[in-house]
C-alpha cells in the first residue's frame, strides 16, 4: 500500500515542478517581449521585477535542477510502480489460490440436501466466471484504482495548500455509482450462473438430447436465461455512461471556472498567486478529477468483483448441517456392526411436504444380512442414504451398535459401510485410481484380488493398459457391467464392516451375476448386510426379509414366512414366478453357477476401451488447442459478430473519435490559458473570458457525447454476448458425439469455455472498441498539434514512443503465454470441481472428499507459482512504462527551454506540446492497458472460433438427406466394421451382418463389453461405420435426412437421463417436433406405469424430478423414461435393458405396455435377462464384436451351440 502511496504521489509531486518551471517560462517571454530590447543607457528604464534568474531560460532549467527534478521523479515512478504492482499482484494471486480452496472445501463440506436444491451448473458457474470477476477486481487493477485514487487527494490536498480560493472554485463532485453497479452485477452474475446450469445439464446429457432431437428445445431454454442477463447488462452500461459522462462534464466546468476566476485572481494581485502557482493548481485538480475518472473502470471491476464475492463468500461461510470432514464425534474402539432404525420418519429436504420414511422400524443384528423389498418408491433407496448420514431422519433415530450415528465421527462412520449402488459412478481416471478410491491406502494385491473377487480381473487383463485403462467421464467408455463390476470392486477392497447393495448385480449378464453374486455371499460373511432387491431370486440366503410399503415395513420375516403369510412379499413372488415361469430363469442361473464353477468357465468378456496412451492421447489434444490458438485470428471477424448492431456501433464509433478528438482541446485550452499571463490586463480579461464559453461550449458537448457512447457500446456489447452465448451453444450442441468423447471437450470444459470466454471476447468489441477509437483519435490530433507547433521538440519527445511501444509488445507476450496456461489449469480444476459435484453422493460415501480436494488444490498451486512469475515479470513493464512520461518531460522542458532561448519559438507552444504529450500519453496507457483484454480476447476468439468452425462429421441440423413419406422399420447390418473415433486401435465390431423385418423383434445377447450398445448407438447414427453399412428401409443411415431419421426411434437406455423439469416436460420431450398435449403425457404414463405415482404427489405432474433425476427413485425413473419412449409412438424401438431398475410388480405392467408397444415396429432389444429372450423374431449372440449364432429361440436350441447352453435346464424341466 505504501508504494501504491508513492505511485498516487508522482503526479502531484510532478505539479509542484511544474508550476515552477511554468512560471520560469513566462517571465521569461515577459522580460522578452517587454524590457530585453529596452535601450540599457535610457535613464527611464523599466527594470525587470522577477529576477535575472528569469533571463536565461536554458540556464534557468538547468542550473536550478529541474530536468534533475523530472528525472528524480522518474526513478521514483519506477521503484514505486515495480513494488506495487508486484506486491499487489503477488497479494492476489495468494489470495485467489486461498478462497479457490476455501471454496471448494466449503463445497465438499456441504450436506447431499444442500446439493438437491443448488444446480450443479450454477455451483460451477460460481467456481469458474465469479472467481474470474473476483480475480479481475484484485491485483493491479485494485492497486490502480487506490493508485488514482491517492492521486486525486494529493492532487486536491496540494492546490488547496497552494491556494485554497482557486482549487475551490475548481473543484467538482463526482458522482459514484457503486452500490446501483454491485446490485446490477449481483442480479447479471446470477442469470448467467442460471444459463450456465442450463448449458452443464445439457452436455452432461448430450446422448439423450440428440437421441430425442432436443437441440433446438435446450437452445431455447438456454436463450430464455441468456434474455434475461442480457437486459441487467444493458441497463449497467447506460449507469457506466451517465457516471462518466458527469465526470468528463464536471472537469471541463473546473477548467472554464479555473481559466476565468485563476486570472481574476491574478489581476487582483491575491497573495501566492503567480502564474506556475494559478497552472500548477489548475492542472492538480484537473489531474485529481481526471484520476477519479480513471479509477472509475477499475471502480466497475471491483464492483463486479464484489458482487461475485457475495456468491463465493456465501458458500465459503455457510456451515453445512452435515459435514462429513469435522473431527468431532466418536470413534469407537471396536465395531461389530448392529443396526436399528427407530421410529424413523423422513422427507427430502427439497420436497418437505412428501414423506417419505413413515414411523419405520427395524434392526439387523451383526453378520446378519436383510433384504428390502417394495415397489418403487417405497423408500428402499433412502434408507440406503440414511444408513450413511447423507441426511438426518425428521424424526427417530439411527442406531449403530446401540449409539445413534449422529453422535459418531461422520467419517469414521462412512469408511465402515460399501456402497454398491444401482447406477455405480466411475470417475474419469485409470480403473486402477477408481478401485483404489474404496481405499486410498491399498495395495496392488489387493486391488487385484478384489478386481478378481468382482470378477473384473480378467476382462482388465484383457485391455492394452491394463488397469492404468482410462474409464471416461462417468465410466462412458466401459460397459455398464464393467462398470458395476469395477463398483463392487471398489467397495469390496473397503473390506466394510456394513455391506449395503442396492441392486448391485442388476447391469450384469447372467454368467457375471453368477460369479459376481457368489463373491457378494463370501463378501457377506461375517459383515451385517442390507439389500435392497427387485429381483427377488438374490436375496433367498436373506436371515429377514422387510416387506416396505408406505414408507414402512408391512411385514418381515424370513422367504419361507413371508411366503405362508401370504402378504405383500408373496405377492410380488408370485408377480415374478408369472413373469419367469416360462422362461425357467431361476434353473438356468442354477444350471449355469454349477457349469461356471465346476467346470471351465466360460470365455470372459473383452472390453474394447481405450489403448492409447492417456499421455499421447493428452498431448495430442493440447497440441491441437495450441495449433488453434496460435492462428491469426481476424479482428474483423469478431466485429462482424455484432454486425446486426452496425448501426449502433457506427454511431458509437463515430462518438468515440469526436470524444477522442476532443481530449486534445485541454492542451489547446491549457496552452492558450498559460499564454493568457504574458498578455496586458485587457487582453488578459478578454480572453479569458472567450476561453470560458468555449470550454463550457465543449463541457455539455462531450458529456452528451460521453453518455451517448457507452449507451451504444454497452447495448451492442450486450447483445454480443448473448449471440455468442447461443451461436457456441448451438455449435456445441449439433456436435457428434465423437466431439465429446474428447478429452478436451469434458463438459466442465465446455461449460468454463461457454462462461469465460463468451466474455473475454468483449476485449475486442463494445466498449472497449470505442476506447480504442477514443484513444487512436487522440493520438492522431494530438500528434498533428504538437508537429504544427515544433517537429524538433516533438521528435524528441516521440524519441521515447518506440520504448513505451517495445514494452507494451513484451507486456502482451507475457501475457499470451500466462493466459494461455491459466486457461488450461482453470479447465482443468473446473473438471475436477464438476466431476466430483456432479457425482457428490458417491464422493461422501467413498470419503474421497480429501482426495479431491487434493487434486484440486495442486492445479491451483501450480497456477500461484505461475503468477508469482508473472508478477515479477509484468512489474518491470509496468513501472518502466509508468515512468518513460517523466524522462520526456525532462527532455521536453529542457530542449524546449533550449528552442525558446536561441531558436525564438514561442513558450505556448512548448506547453501546447506538453500539454498535447499529457493526454495522448494518458490515452496511450488507457489503450496498453486494454493490451490484455485484448489479449485475452484473441485467445477466447480462437477457441470459440475452433468449436464454431467444426463441422461435425455426422450433421444432425438441416434439411439435407432423404425423407422417406412411408417408412416400415426394416433394419439391416451389412458387413459392418467400427472402432471409436477417439479409440481407432480398438476394433468394437467386426464384419457384423444381420437383418430385421418390419415389425419384428431382435434381442441381442452377450457379455459386457462385446458390443451390444454399440448397435443401438449405430441405429441412432450417434457414429457411422468404418466399413459397411447400416440401412433402413434398403437406404443407408446416411443418405436419410438425420432428424427424422431419429424421429423415427424410440430409446430407453440402461441408466436413463432426467432433466431438471417438471414430470410434463421430461415426458413431452419424447417428441420435440410438436405440441405434445396433457393428454398424451397422461396415456404415455399410464402405459408406463407411473401415472398413478405421479398423481400422488403434492404438485402431480409438475413435479421437478431433481437434476439428473435425483429426487425420484430408479424405478420411478425409468418408468418416466419409458414413457417418453412411448409418447414418440417410433417405427423402431430400442430398449437397452429398459427394465432393469423396475421391481417385480412394476416389471410386469410395464412389460405388458412394451409388449403393446412393440406391435407394428421394429424392436431391438438388449437383454441380460434370459425372460426376455425366448419371445424374439431373432436372436443374435454377440461375443467379442461379433454375431456368433443369430436365429429365433428354436433354430438356436437345434444347433446346441452358445444359446442351446444357456437353455439346456429349461429343455430337460
């Protein structure tokens, strides 16, 4: 702060100086023009009354230290700019590295109920663009702003001391907007972090948008918060205008009253008023008011920076009701794992009005285990959640080993309980890094053996990388039974004393449930288990069994009691002996444990993931970003971005360079002033009033001019951001799905590029255009002044431009290096921040909150230590480019002196090209100071530019292919061929050829990872073949017109994705080409069976399922899916396992409304489950990318080959 002090002080210190040396050049031009030619022998001569020292000006500047002076205060500037801004800066980046990890932290404190009510795009939104602004409004720019603001005080504080009646008369008020400018950019942050949340639901959901033909549908929602923002920013650019058109006005009032009541003054001989002291004092209010004027941008950043703080801050100290990281509460010596739920009652804190536990009660003793089961909804899952203090019951308790788990160390607790849920989270690392999150401390052996016992072992053996194989973004580029089997790994290397499964084994084909649940009964032994079931073959071995409905338990008891009580449980026995009666599916699996451990097991599945190196793969993609970056970007073609505003920008522009043109009048004025003292009395009144009404003339024009001109920059500024916000949005969005498989392309990075860069690309448009014109303007009328009144002296002041312009040009290229690489760290920690938020739950119940904090923490110390050096570097460009002005004014005034003594040129001029130098200078620093915004700019343009410019190779946008007017359904694979784009070593499919007729059914059978999803991701033209062909109706896939070709399918995936909407919307997004009416959404339920819950509830159909679907069960999920499938009424039907999360009850209505559904189209079904197999048209054994047996359910028992095994059981019963 001291140095920023003595930065302020400068420039006061520099008018006392001055004001000497002005009243030097005056008396000067006085003894010159009125006793130098006086005859010396005349007895009535006039001697001169201020001195000899006046006579000689060259002498005067020299022998009396003032270019000393100059130069004095020129290493002054520079010691004091360099310590400030390194000093500043390195305060910043330390606090920014500080409340980055203190906000994070807070965020991985919070409790899972504070997480259902804040999206997770809003909360990344607040990591990314609101620590941006809070970073902009620290550092220089806060060191200028107090810089400025020290300036004007001293400036004031010294003209008052040097006459206090003048500085007076001088001074003007100049009004702050800051708190009107912090409301307006609270209110602007937080519709943009609504359209950012917008943007991260969208990407986290591409696969399911594009399937449904929901681009257009999330652009418009996208829009609608992007309207909003857009009319906060416009409304904050008119208060930007009318705040610095008052202040420009009040400084050219202060120069008119300076110019009539300073030589008022004069005239009437007032004490201490010479001509420097009446300059001196006028140029230190002028420089004062001028500094407040400065320090009003930076007083706009700081006010965005505060408001951005607000949002930060109160996450910071916002203490979570349940905070998994505090070391209070017990750890008790020994566990042995007894469980009661008493009397519990509970409700989502995000739906308080729905209860969702009612008075339930219940125990498990230790090693034993119990079973849940109850139709969905039923509050199966909750006390999964309840188990592991996600959240606290409204009313009871939980009870471990008699101690109710809220008076336990939270963490301690959460690392005695495996967590297999029924949707399993991968993180996207190696499968090595996501097993070891069971355990951070376990070893390799132990890894392997629980990878073995989760029968994953050896399809990772398999992969080219082992278990260093990268998973992707939530485990996307494995199958969805790999991805169960590496869960159960991960939470068997726990070796938990509590084992909770909910449908551990639900994604697994039926040789790896086998083996997988067999491992689940040895994990069991002598751990205490809770169940939770649909299918209720796997929980025979249970010691209780609890029948829930309601929210409470109905009845309990062992299978063989609840079975004679023929109550709820034997109902929903009875439901599913219907639905597997003909397919013997329980003999199977029995017939099938016998022959995979008696005998030699069957061959393991192969995953065909990634085999390239995850460096390679890394390097390859930021050398790509760098190519990108490196290319010359048109400036041109950011301007024709806001090309629809070129009226408005012209008009703008046209302002900016009368306004810029009008700044050199202060030289002119001041010139004209100073040369007013030379003058006899009249012609001193006279002109000095002609200067007032010009100046005042000047003061209403360029306020009018002032306000004009951010009204149309903040209005056309505006404007661009929202239509890039919405071009990039779309852009991304009609990307392929090859563009996300990027690693570069994660949706955290998407959704940082869409929030910061949007912004940054301003730096080159807007206001900041208009400064540039201002400031080139200037320049040009400056120059032309000042080579009309002296080339010599102006030469050698312009001697020190080329050293300001080779500093400005080493600033920038400091900066493109450091931004550049502040950019990748940002998108780097942001993808760290949106992984582990989006998938919160999983991080608390693994309590690898410390290990994400880790990762987090070491990108945001490598961008500290990157900061650090840049402070130090940018320092020296800073003070040097501060202090060259001085050493010119000691050139100028010297050589000036010089010119005035022996070349006659009149003083005025020499203060004309003072003054005119003052000014430009200032706009030259105003425009070097836009270096950096426009540096960043450059780069936000290239980046945006390189995902606007990609043509994606499979176009879903546009009119293009054919549009058959009657289409059947019929499908056919033709020697077709794929690997991944991202993944062309690993071949997926080989030489596949198969055919469906219209109308029939395909069930596609294999282990995970053979390439059974791959076909429906084809048939969705998600990706083309490599060889080969996929044809619809005889055509190829890509010859069809690519919408309606997808207007024509029906999808409901394994592990289906809800938006964060009302129950209507998720379900009219079926068909996104129309008005879908309530009448249909209610049939599409019905036939799903879920109209009867939604119905249920408090708000019915405008229900808002939660983000991803999180405030309704699997079950209830999967229905709502199943029912936006429906409402398409498709030609063809893909169903991946679409029944896998229902229970018994459920499975069979809902399968009954497919089987109707199914009537007159193509089906293609994946199936795990052998009772959905025997029904098909065809059925295709996929093993290892290839059909190895295709024929109905006879003609493949005739062959006794792959199939023919699997059914042996139900041929001999």
């Amino acid at each position: 702060m001291a140095c920023t002090i003595g930065s302020g002080l400068v420039y006061p210190i520099c008018m006392l100086v001055y004001g000497d040396v002005t009243t030097g050049f005056i008396y000067n031009d006085i003894y010159k023009s009125r006793y130098a030619n006086q005859n010396e022998s005349d007895p009535n001569i006039t001697q001169f009354p201020y001195g000899d020292k006046y006579k000689d000006l060259f002498d005067y500047m020299l022998n009396h230290n003032y270019t000393l002076y100059f130069c004095m205060i020129g290493v002054g500037s520079f010691v004091c700019g360099y310590l400030e801004f390194v000093f500043w800066n390195l305060s910043a980046e330390r606090q920014m590295d500080k409340i980055r990890k203190l906000f994070y932290l807070s965020v991985m404190r919070q409790d899972i109920g504070w997480f259902d009510a804040h999206k997770v795009g809003e909360l990344g939104n607040v990591s990314t663009q609101d620590m941006q602004e809070l970073a902009n409004g620290l550092g220089d720019k806060m060191a200028l702003f107090f810089q400025w603001v020290v300036t004007w005080i001293a400036c004031y504080v010294v003209a008052l001391s040097k006459g206090w009646k003048l500085a007076m008369a001088t001074m003007t008020v100049c009004p702050l907007l800051l708190v009107w400018l912090k409301n307006m950019a609270i209110e602007e942050l937080r519709v943009y972090a609504a359209a950012g949340s917008v943007a991260e639901e969208v990407f986290s959901a591409i696969r399911t948008v594009t399937a449904f033909n929901g681009q257009e549908k999330g652009c418009k929602r996208y829009e609608e918060r992007l309207s909003k923002a857009h009319n906060y920013a416009t409304r904050k650019g008119v208060a930007i205008g009318l705040g610095s058109g008052a202040i420009w006005f009040f400084i050219f009032c202060g120069l008119g009253i300076a110019f009539w009541y300073g030589t008022e003054l004069f005239l009437n001989g007032e004490s201490g008023i010479v001509p420097g002291n009446v300059t001196a004092i006028f140029l230190l209010i002028i420089i004062g008011t001028t500094s407040l004027a400065q320090a009003f941008p930076n007083l706009e950043t700081i006010s965005m920076a505060l408001a951005a703080a607000t949002h930060v801050f109160q996450i910071i100290e916002r203490k979570s009701v349940i905070d998994a990281m505090e070391e209070k509460g017990d750890i008790p010596e020994v566990i042995q794992g007894n469980i009661e739920f008493r009397n519990v009652h509970f409700s989502y804190p995000s739906r308080p009005d729905v209860q969702v536990l009612n008075d339930l009660s219940f125990g498990v003793e230790v090693g034993k285990t119990v079973a849940m089961v109850g139709a969905s909804g039923c509050g199966k899952s909750t006390v999964v959640q309840l188990m592991q203090r996600l959240y606290d019951p409204d009313v009871g308790q939980i009870l471990l080993d008699g101690r109710d788990i809220k008076d336990l160390n939270l963490r301690w607790l959460r690392e005695q309980i495996g967590v297999v849920s029924q949707e399993p989270v991968l993180f996207a690392t190696t499968i090595r890094e996501n097993i070891r999150f069971g355990r951070m401390d376990v070893t390799e052996n132990e890894i392997e053996r629980a990878a073995t016992l989760a029968n994953s072992h050896e399809f990772i053996c398999t992969l080219p990388q082992g278990y260093d194989t990268l998973v992707g973004e939530r485990g996307t580029q494995i199958s969805g039974g790999q991805k169960q089997r590496i869960a159960i790994a991960r939470a068997l290397v726990r070796n938990p004393k509590i084992l909770l499964l909910d449908e551990a084994t639900s994604a697994l084909d039926n040789e790896s449930e086998v083996i997988v649940q067999d491992a689940l009964e040895k994990a069991k032994e002598g751990r205490t288990t809770i169940i939770i079931a649909h299918r209720l073959s796997t929980i025979g071995n249970a010691n209780t069994i609890y029948a829930l409905e309601d929210g409470k338990v109905v009845e309990n008891g062992t299978h063989s009691e609840l079975m004679q009580k023929e109550g709820l449980f034997y109902g929903l026995v009875k439901y599913q002996e219907v639905m597997h009666k003909e397919s013997g599916e329980e003999e199977i699996l029995e017939e099938l444990k016998r022959a995979l451990f008696d005998e030699r097991p069957l061959e393991k599945s192969v995953a065909l993931i990634q085999t390239t190196k995850p460096t390679v793969a890394k390097e390859t993609s930021e050398q790509l970003v760098d190519e990108i970056e490196s290319n010359n970007i048109s400036i041109k073609r950011i301007l024709l971005l806001n090309s629809p505003e070129w009226y408005i920008i012209i008009i703008g522009c046209l302002l900016a360079v009368i306004s810029g043109a009008l700044q050199p009048c202060f030289a002119l004025f001041l010139s004209e002033f100073i040369g007013v003292f030379s003058a006899e009395e009249d012609q001193m009144r006279q002109k000095a009033k002609i200067l007032f009404g010009v100046i005042m003339g000047t003061a209403i024009l360029y306020a009018v001019i002032r306000v004009l001109l951010y009204i149309c920059f903040a209005n056309a500024g505006a404007n661009l951001t929202r239509r890039l916000r919405r071009l990039v949005f779309m852009a991304i969005i009609k990307q392929d799905i090859a563009f996300f498989d990027d690693p570069q392309n994660r949706v955290g990075h998407l959704t940082t590029r869409l929030a910061n860069d949007c912004t940054l690309i301003q730096g080159v448009t807007g206001s900041k255009l208009g400064n540039v014109l201002e400031s080139v303007a200037t320049i040009i009328v400056s120059l032309v002044i000042v080579f009309f009144c002296s080339w010599k002296l102006t030469l050698v002041v312009l001697a020190f431009l080329p050293l300001m312009v080779g500093v400005g040009i080493i600033h920038g290229k400091i900066l493109h290096g450091s931004t550049k690489s502040d950019r990748r760290s940002l998108e780097e920690a942001s993808q760290i921040f949106s992984e582990s938020v989006d998938n919160m739950r999983t991080v608390a119940s693994l309590t690898i909150e410390y290990t994400f904090i880790e990762k987090y923490n070491k990108v945001i110390e490598s961008m500290l230590s990157k900061g650090v050096r840049r402070a130090f570097l940018s320092g020296v460009n800073f003070a040097m480019f501060n202090s060259l002005s001085f050493f010119g004014y000691a050139a100028a005034f010297t050589y000036g002196a010089y010119l005035v003594q022996n070349e006659r040129l009149s003083f005025h001029y020499v203060f004309r090209v003072f003054s005119t130098i003052i000014y430009g200078g200032m706009s030259i620093g105003r425009h070097a100071s836009r270096g950096e915004d426009f540096t960043k700019a450059k780069m936000a343009a290239a980046r945006l530019f390189g995902i606007m410019d990609r043509i994606p190779v499979i176009q879903s946008s546009g009119n293009d292919g054919k549009k058959c007017e009657i289409f059947s359904g019929a499908v056919e694979f033709k020697n077709l061929s794929f690997h991944y784009p991202t993944r062309p070593d690993a071949g997926v499919l080989q030489e596949i050829s198969f055919a469906i007729k219209p109308g029939e059914m395909l069930a596609l059978v294999g282990t995970s990872g053979c390439g059974k999803s791959t076909i429906v991701s084809l048939i969705e033209r998600f990706y083309d073949p490599v060889h080969g062909q996929v044809l619809a109706d005889g055509d190829d896939l890509r010859c069809l017109n690519l919408r309606w070709l997808r207007s024509q399918v029906g999808i409901v995936s394994q592990e289906p994705t809800l938006f964060e909407a009302s129950i209507t919307e998720n379900i009219a997004y079926g068909d996104n080409d129309r008005v879908v009416t309530t009448d249909e959404i209610i049939q599409a339920a019905r036939n799903a069976n879920i109209h009867n819950f939604v119905q249920s509830l408090p708000m019915g159909y405008e229900t808002n399922v939660g983000p991803k679907g999180t405030q309704v069960s699997g079950g209830q999920k999967q229905r709502i899916a199943i029912a936006r499938a429906l409402l398409r009424n498709p030609k063809i039907l893909l169903l991946d396992e679409a029944t896998s999360a229902l229970d018994s009850e459920c499975e069979k209505v809902v399968l009954e409304a497919l089987n109707k559904a199914k009537k007159g189209r193509t089906c293609i079904v994946i199936a795990q489950r052998l009772s959905t197999v025997q029904n098909a048209d065809k059925i295709a054994i996929i093993h290892k990318g290839a059909v190895v047996e295709l024929g109905n359910h006879t003609e493949l028992m005739a062959r006794k080959g792959v199939y023919y095994k699997l059914q042996t059981t139900q041929q001999r019963k």
